[in-house]
C-alpha cells in the first residue's frame, strides 16, 4: 500500500457537478478521515464513463482503499455502466430522485442540469447578479452600487469573492465586494464610497495563518503574505468593523454555504 492514505471522494455528474458537489459537506462529518475530492463534470457517453471508471481504478491501485462516488447520472445505462468498478456509491437518482418520485407517483425528469434549470425571471435574475458579482468584483466600480443587496468587505483574501458569486449563482442576490486596505484603517473608516450604504455591509475575517497561507500562494516570501502583518490587517479590520456596527462571520472554516446561509439570515432580518 502507497504512503498516500487519503481517500479519494470522486464526484461524478452528466452536467456541471453542481448537484453532486453540494454533498461535499458531507465528508465533514468525518474529521479524522482525509479526503481528496475529485470532479468529474460532463460524464454523458460511454466513453466519458471508460474514462472515469479508469480514474476510480487508479485511484484505489494508489492507496488500496475503494473510492467514494457520489453520482448524479440520469442515463440509467450510463450509471449501471459506471458501478460496474469497485467503489463506494451514493447515487443521488437512486437514493433520493427516485424515491421521491414514487412517493409522488411521478417519473422524475433524468436530463443534466434539471436540478439547476432556472427558468423565466429566476433564470434572468441569477444571470443579472452573476454579472453584477463579477463587475463589482474587489472594488472593481461604483455604478449601480445602489442595486447590491449585500457588499461584503475584509482583508485581501477573506472570501468575499467566491462567497459573491455563490451568492449571485445560487440566488439572484447582487453582492458586490470591497477589501479593507491599510488605507482605511489609516482613515479610520471604511471606503468612503460605501459610506451611503452602511445597511447592506457584512464583514468577513479569516485567522491569521490560513491568511498567511492564502496569500503565500499568491505572492510567497512578502510582506504581504507575512504572518505578522496577516495579524496586523486582521486586527485592524475586526476593530474598523466593530467599531462601525458592521456584522461579521468568520471564513476560516467555514464554506462559501456556511457563509451565504448567514449572510442570507442578515439580509431577511433586514
């Protein structure tokens, strides 16, 4: 057996993923296992199910544990087709769809993508906020601020960004994002630009050394990704925060759901 003892989880989807990906919070309940997920999206031919059964192979020549699979395949064919290799399997069609489907004495649609299949105005207004997300992305302009049902500020690297867009793809809701620079803290206040619109604004911070570790990846040896100054941002900004009025969660552990199922709470009680 290989030195590499973790356990593969492969997420095996016709579609993007999406739906398969989101029981990845599952593996947190288990704390002393550690696992390395494995996406793969668009598994919709024979040969596309070949080539993830060989991965799920290697993958237990690597280590001899079985894989787990969660797997969300309509094509009843293409998902007998791919537990034909040894694995662990949780399949969202057989587990739940179905299921539910004779509790409703209905059959249930198979096609990719029909758990994320926005229609009519649902549709458009996800659309609408992916965009805003992405052209109110770190600060990136002004126009429209006044349209942002939540802009959310931190240090460089605290998750405001991947927590927009998660927030705009999986509810329509427009957040824009703004980091907390040395600046501000100078100042004593936040960006003056937001200063109309102190309701919509939720603070995110992150410890020290995953920051230190975040940064490090991006500009390793700096002052920037320093540990000490890591601290020195994050105090700053927990005191600016603080001293503003300004809600707060802690990304350090927790997922962009964790962090959008808060952030969403503090929208509605708004």
């Amino acid at each position: 057996m290989s030195s590499d003892n973790k356990r593969r989880a492969f997420f095996i989807s016709d579609g993007t993923g999406i739906t398969a990906g989101s029981l990845g919070g599952l593996l947190a309940h288990f704390p002393d296992t550690e696992f390395e997920q494995i996406r793969i999206p668009f598994t919709d031919s024979h040969q596309k199910i070949e080539d993830a059964q060989k991965r799920i192979v290697n993958a237990k020549l690597i280590n001899g544990i079985r894989p787990i699979v969660i797997m969300s395949i309509g094509n009843n064919i293409l998902r007998s087709e791919l537990k034909q290799v040894d694995a662990y399997y949780i399949d969202l069609f057989e587990s739940f769809i179905y299921p539910l489907g004779e509790e409703l004495d209905q059959e249930p649609l198979t096609r990719p993508g029909v758990a994320h299949s926005m229609k009519g105005a649902n549709y458009g207004n996800r659309i609408e906020a992916i965009n805003f997300a992405l052209g109110h992305d770190d600060g990136m302009t002004h126009n429209g601020l006044n349209q942002a049902h939540v802009i959310l500020v931190g240090v460089s690297r605290s998750g405001k960004t991947p927590t927009s867009i998660y927030l705009a793809m999986q509810f329509g809701i427009k957040a824009a994002n703004y980091p907390l620079i040395p600046e501000d803290f100078e100042r004593g206040t936040i960006p003056p630009i937001l200063e109309g619109y102190m309701d919509k604004i939720f603070g995110l911070t992150i410890q020290a050394n995953r920051l230190s570790s975040l940064r490090s990846e991006r500009r390793p040896d700096s002052h920037y990704a320093s540990l000490e100054n890591c601290k020195d941002e994050i105090k700053k900004a927990e005191r600016l925060m603080q001293k503003l009025g300004v809600p707060i969660a802690d990304s350090t552990s927790r997922s962009v759901e964790e962090l959008s199922a808060i952030i969403i709470q503090h929208i509605n009680k708004n």
